[in-house]
C-alpha cells in the first residue's frame, strides 16, 4: 500500500490570494491585521507544505495499514492518529480556530482553509477527527449557555477532548423528522435523560482522547412530532461533574463499519441510555415551554453547513492529489512513440495527446473547485468579520447559494475523474503499490456524507432558488451575466466567451422549464433532474470563475519577460480555462435539451422491471 503527498508548491493559493481575490480587505480586518498580510502568504503556507509531506502523509500510510479495529468493546485506532490529532490542536491549526473570544489569534477563513487542502490531501481520514470537533465546538460556543461554554470549549480547543454530530439513526438518515431517540426531562430543566441509536457516526469514538462531546438530536418527550419537534443535546461520552471529573454517562460503542475506503477512519455505531442513565444538555429552549417546538435543527444545519462545505473541500483534496500524483508518473514513464514521429525514441507518456487530455482535464476541475470553493470561504470571512451589514448580507447569500455546489460537484465528479487518474498510470493504477488506488477508494464516502448530493441537488432546486421570494439566486445568475457583458469583447477568449453565453441562455431556458414544471406540481419531474441541475449550475458558475482568472493570467503573461519562471503557471491557466470552457461546460445546454425533452421513463417504469 502507498500513500504520497504529491504537492509541489503553493503558487495557485499564492494567485489566489494575492492576485485573483481582494483578499486586502480580509487581512485587513482588526482581528486578523496585527498578524496577517498579503505579502506573507508565501512564506506562511510553505511550512504547511512541508508538514503535510513529512508529519501528515506518514498517518496515512499507518491508517492503511493498521486500519480501526474494535476489540472487546473498545475502539482502536492507527498508532499515530492520536499524536497527530494532538499536535495540530496543541499547534493551534485545528479547533481553536473557532475562538471568539476577544483578542484571540486565528486565521482568517480562507487562509486555514488552504492549510486544511494540504493536510487533507496528506491523509484524508485524519481531517474529520478536527473538523467534527471545531463543529461541535461551534455549536456550544454559539448556542450554549456560558456554563456549558466553560465546561466544554477550553478541552475542545486543546484536544483533550474530540466532538461528533449525532444525526443518523438504524431507521432514519436523511427523514431526519423519524428519528426514534427520545429526551426525557429531569428535576433540572437544562438535564434530559437520553435514549436511542445512532449509527454512521464518524469519529464518534477514539482511543486518544479524553472525553467525547457528542451534539446528538432527539426529541424530547411530548414535543411535536416532525423535525420542528427535533432538539439538540450535549451528550458527552462521559459525565462532567461539577468538580470537573469525569464519570460514565452509559454511552457505548456497539461496533465499527468496516468500510470501501477511509480505514484510518473510526465509523461508529452507538447507544445511548440503554441502562437509562444516560444525560444531555439542551442547546436552546425546551420545547415544552415553546409550544412543543424544538431548535434543533437550526442549530445542527450551522454545524452540518459547514461540514457540506468542508466535504467539498475533501473531495477537492483527494482529486488535486490523484492528479498530482498521476502528473508526476506520467513525467517518469517512458512508454511509446509519438503519433507525429513515430520513427523517434520511446518518450515519456505525458508527451502522448491523451494522457495530457486527461491531465488537463484533471487540472481544469481543481482549479474550477478551487475557485468555487476559496471565493466561498472569502465569503465567510466577510460575514464574520465586515462592518457593513449590506456586505455580511451579500456575503451570505453567496455562501447559501453555493453550499449545494460546493458540496456536490467536487464530491460528484471527484469518482470518476479519480478513475481517470488511475487510467493514466495504465495497470500500474489499479495496484495498490501506487497512491491514487487508495484515493479512488477515500473519495467515495463524500458525496454520501452530510446528506448525499441528491439532497444537496434538492436543497439548490427547492430552497436556494427560492430564497427571498428568487432574488437571491437571481442576483448569483445576474452576477455572471453582468462579467459576460463586461468582458465578452476579449479577443483572445473569444471562443470561450460564446460558449459562456450560450451556456447562460441554456440556464435560463432549464430555469424556465424548472418553473413548468412546480407551476403544473410536476415537482417528481423536478426530483428527476435535480442533480443534473445541479451539475449544470456548478459548471456554469465554476466557468465565470476560471475565465475571470484566465483573463488574469493572460494579463500577466503579457507583461512578463521572455523566459520568466511563472510563465508556465499563467500559461497553465490560460490553458486550462480553455479546455474547461470548451469541453465542459457544452453539458449545460445538453441539460437544458434533456430538459426540455421531459422524458418520464424514470417516472414510468414499474419497480418490477428491475428485477428482469
């Protein structure tokens, strides 16, 4: 087995943010100036490098080959998980990141993001121990009383603990509203009793921490039936008395999936109160005194927000490695002659036409996700941090617009596009001696995770559309509009400026349809298509964004001096928008055509016919 992580440099975060985004004004914001500047990024993230290459990548190794094991009741997991987890939290790049109390040093978002690519790609299985935990611990810092806040926060942040989200049940994934687990209150109105299942649970037990903090949704006894019935509870792993020792709080570990891929990964399933000792506390209002309405669910969707977000960003790891990975055998392997002389020696295959198709596709859709996803965390810096509440209101709405995306579309095409990774090393691929076998396998769970991507698909058609009586997502579609206005006259993207045009009335022609479609209540026909609506929104916004920097690039390239050392990085963007714009995004007006056809075949077959 291999695990290797395949960054060379950081110059794409560099372009990033220092050329493409106006991330000034993020640096410049009170909490992060005295520490942070533009100038800087390059000399900050080249540690982060080489710390995912000598301290993460190891991990990842050891969790393949030393995969969760559970014995005798108890959870084990790789030997070098647990250090790992508490040197990031103790280095303070994991969950203390999440502080906001006044004065404290944290990162901008977008910056740690591109810290967390690095870490990621090193060993995808180790990210979720942090992020499940700086989630949960968000969670209680937002919604907990400040009793809670200083019961839990300090050793969530340190690592001495680890957190989970406690969603999915034996009976009920995404019907969230069926879950079975039941609060009952006690002589102390912010103590309930809990019981139920829970399964699925990533991370939700471990062998390095002292306690976990788990935020599990039940409904509390006599609430109202549905997910507005739904609450949410502070269940630690073990009991916090009022001294700070820890006693048992009957919650246990039932077992662990042994799973495709993610073996460093503990997947749990967990009871709770089977004794009818177990106790949480409530985030928010009993819903008794609220005329039977929990909060639960809007409390856990900031948490399961994120984590969509987060995911995306997984997928986008794991693609940027293969292809990373696959780049670097394809430099190396002399394999063939060349098409256009074919009486020269063998050369190396990245020299042959369809194995730099495949890289540049490769490379085309990390930076499209990349773009998509890093102007996205620009974005929550904003709402965090700006002054101007028109700003925080803009900034908002672009993050709930391209959640959905940023969740599904790298997590959709993140399996095949690992497949074409594999494909590029020819049999050698499909070995487990070569790294991108092993990543085909991690990437597979993210578009299951945090809702799979139809939900996602249905969350983009249903509700981001919606917003604001459609203005929001409105004004997202305008936005690309008004940038094909604005530049559509570049001579040198000509080509590809008419394919954003035409892909932009095709939108709008699948808008219009869409809307047939709810105004005759056909919304079957709607959940039809969802995810390839969802497809089509993620490439024709991942367009706008690829050719804003190509327009960027090509700027820099005429300015540079013959046989400058960035030339290829400019030219490889040009280079790349090109084949984005040209072979993919062709699928928003093949979406739009199938649209319009309105086949029901999905909507006709009997069950039946399944089983022939």
């Amino acid at each position: 087995m291999s695990a290797n992580f395949a960054y060379q440099n950081t110059r794409d975060f560099e372009f990033i943010l220092q050329e493409w985004l106006p991330t000034e004004e993020i640096f410049n914001y009170p909490q992060f100036a005295p520490y942070y500047s533009k100038d800087d990024v390059k000399a900050f993230l080249a540690p982060i490098l080489k710390m995912s290459k000598e301290i993460i990548e190891p991990t990842n190794t050891d969790g393949e080959k030393n995969p969760v094991r559970f014995e005798n009741g108890q959870v084990k997991t790789p030997p070098s998980i647990g250090p790992l987890f508490h040197k990031i939290q103790q280095e303070g790049w994991g969950t203390s990141n999440i502080d906001e109390s006044e004065g404290a040093m944290v990162m901008p978002h977008i910056l740690q993001a591109m810290v967390w690519e690095m870490f990621n790609a090193a060993n995808p299985t180790f990210g979720p121990y942090i992020i499940l935990t700086s989630g949960a611990a968000g969670l209680i810092q937002s919604f907990g009383s400040q009793a809670l806040k200083d019961m839990f926060l300090p050793k969530m942040m340190d690592g001495t603990w680890s957190g989970t989200m406690c969603l999915t049940e034996p009976s009920a994934g995404s019907d969230v509203g069926d879950i079975l687990s039941r609060a009952y209150p006690t002589e102390n109105p912010q103590i309930f009793k809990i019981k139920g299942q829970k399964i699925f649970i990533t991370d939700g037990d471990n062998d390095f921490t002292e306690n976990i903090i788990h935020l599990y949704l039940a409904r509390v006894e006599g609430s109202r039936p549905g997910t507005s019935g739904i609450s949410l509870f502070v269940v630690p792993k073990y009991w916090v008395n009022e001294d700070g020792s820890l006693s048992a709080n009957d919650v246990q570990t039932t077992g662990v999936e042994h799973k495709l891929g993610q073996a460093g990964s503990v997947t749990a399933a967990l009871s709770f109160g089977e004794n009818n000792e177990c106790r949480g506390w409530i985030l928010g209002k009993n819903p008794l005194e609220n005329e039977g309405k929990g909060q639960g669910m809007a409390q856990m969707f900031q948490m399961m927000n994120m984590a969509r977000l987060e995911t995306g960003h997984l997928a986008l790891s794991c693609i940027a490695n293969a292809f990373y990975n696959a780049r670097d055998y394809c430099q190396e392997r002399i394999q063939g002659r060349l098409l256009t002389d074919p009486k020269s020696g063998r050369v190396p295959i990245i020299k042959h036409e369809d194995i730099k198709r495949t890289l540049l596709m490769g490379k085309a859709h990390v930076e499209v996700m990349r773009a998509m996803l890093y102007k996205t965390y620009f974005a929550f810096d904003v709402r965090r941090h700006d002054t101007d509440p028109v700003r925080r209101e803009q900034a908002n709405d672009l993050i709930e617009v391209t959640t959905p995306l940023c969740k599904a579309y790298p997590s959709d095409e993140g399996w095949w596009l690992c497949g074409e990774a594999i494909q590029a090393y020819g049999g050698y691929g499909y070995c487990e001696d070569y790294p991108v076998a092993q990543i085909a396998r991690d990437i597979k769970i993210y578009s299951i995770w945090e809702g799979t991507n139809y939900i996602q698909a249905l969350d983009l058609v249903g509700r981001k559309m919606t917003m604001k009586k459609g203005s929001v997502f409105a004004a997202f579609i305008d936005e690309i509009s008004q940038f094909y206005d604005a530049r559509r006259s570049e001579e040198l993207f000509a080509r590809e400026f008419a394919h954003l045009g035409k892909a932009l009335d095709a939108y709008r022609q699948i808008q219009k349809i869409l809307l047939g479609f709810a105004t005759r209540q056909k919304m079957d026909m709607v959940a039809v298509y969802a995810r390839r609506i969802l497809t089509a929104t993620a490439q024709l916004y991942g367009a706008r964004l690829i050719l804003d920097q190509a327009l960027l690039a090509s700027q820099r390239l005429r300015e540079l001096p013959a046989g400058h050392f960035d030339t290829a990085f400019y030219q490889g963007k040009v280079e790349a928008a090109r084949y984005y714009l040209l072979n993919v995004v062709p699928n928003v007006w093949i979406t739009a055509e199938m649209l319009a056809t309105a086949d029901t075949s999905v909507l006709d077959i009997p069950s039946e016919c399944f089983n022939y």
